[in-house]
C-alpha cells in the first residue's frame, strides 16, 4: 500500500507539474553574494570592469524549463543582465574583502590590478529523477587581470550551483542559481588574492623600480 500511496503521488505531482512547465521561468540575479566576505584585501587597489562581456552563444535564455519526463517545456529567461550583476557581485565581494575597488582607472596607482570578465555561460535546468529532480546552474566566467606595471594573467571559471526538490518551481531555479553565484564567487575573489599575495607589489603604492609581472593563471574547477 505504501509504494502505491507513492506511485499515486509520483502521479499527482507530474501532473501539477505539467502546466507550470509550460510557462518560462523567470531568474532572478541572488539578493546577496557570498555569506561571509573572504578577507585578505588589505586596502590595495583594484579596478573592476562592469559589465562582463557577454559571450554566450545563446544570450536569449539563461536555461529551459523540463516536464516530469525530463522533456523540455519552455526556457528559462534571465531577468536582468547576468553579464551586469555578476560583476557588481564581483566588485562588492572585493570591498568586502577589504580592497579599494574603483570603476576606472583614472588616478588609480600604475601597480593597482584592472580586472575584466567574460561571461561564456549561464545556464539552469532540470535533471529530472525518478523521486526527485536536481535544478542545476552551470557558470563559466573568464577573468582578464592587467596593470600598468606589467601584469598580464588571465584564468577560466566553471561554478555549479544544484539544489533537489519533488517539484522544481521558480523558486528552486533561483536557489540554484543563487548557489552557483556563491561557488563562482568564492572560487574568483580567491583566485585575486591569491594572484596579488603572489606578487606584493601589486595594489599598493609603486615601489621605488618598475616591476614587470607576468602570470598565467591556469583554469579553475
């Protein structure tokens, strides 16, 4: 009795879930970054670009909406530019770092680090199982980091965000896309500080010589 009390249920929630999966899916940008700043920033000085370059092959969705059979229904549409408010979680995770974060480089020090990105993928959907399904949020962001002083590093990104539930509502996109924001932030305020604890000099005011530095960062998982 108790396996078909679930059989039923399993029924009764694929078919709700048949009309909500007709309709887009609207993500919205996380209402907060990272729940702890990542500390280490020490005042130096750091430039960052808003927005991304937006290099999706798809910029008209951010993922797809998928029926009780694993079926795509309908997208998932971003509301609001990613490109935009990942970089301004960027730029705030930094200060809370305890960086000077600037727009631009007019009167930054020749050693501060100018930081731009390309966004190359966002995208959220459904691995639809027997009992539950998993939204997943996939990320990859590219980050470009350059000084007058010689610097020249770049890496790649890659974040996923999941989050399981019986029913996959919007909600539940936004919790995963909210959790992938958080990896992919972490995974990039640490890859800066580690890059700028490398060479000290960086950020700071200029050192008595000119330093050329030159870094490749290597991709990031």
């Amino acid at each position: 009795m108790a396996i078909q009390r679930r059989v039923v249920l399993l029924a009764v929630l694929l078919f709700a879930l048949s009309g909500c999966a007709l309709v887009d899916v609207k993500i919205k940008a996380p209402e907060s970054g990272l729940e702890a700043p990542i500390p280490g920033g020490k005042q130096r000085q750091i430039v960052v670009v808003i927005p991304l370059k937006d290099d999706r092959a798809n910029k008209t969705r951010c993922g797809v909406q998928k029926g009780g059979y694993g079926n795509e229904t309908a997208s998932a549409i971003c509301e609001g530019d990613p490109a935009e408010w990942i970089a301004s979680f960027l730029a705030r995770e930094l200060t809370a770092s305890g960086f000077t974060v600037l727009r631009s480089e007019d009167g930054a020090r020749d050693s501060a680090v100018r930081v731009e990105g390309i966004l190359l993928q966002i995208f959220a959907e459904p691995v639809v199982g027997f009992w539950s399904t998993t939204v997943e949020s996939d990320f990859q962001v590219k980050l470009l980091a350059t000084s007058k002083t010689g610097l020249q590093a770049e890496r790649t990104f890659f974040s996923k965000g999941e989050l399981t539930n019986v029913i996959w509502p919007q909600g539940i996109f936004n919790d995963s896309v909210r959790n992938g924001t958080r990896d992919l932030l972490g995974k990039m305020i640490n890859a800066i500080l580690e890059l700028m604890n490398r060479y000290p000099e960086l950020g700071f005011a200029p050192p008595d010589r000119s330093t050329r530095v030159v870094s490749t960062w290597e991709t990031a998982r």
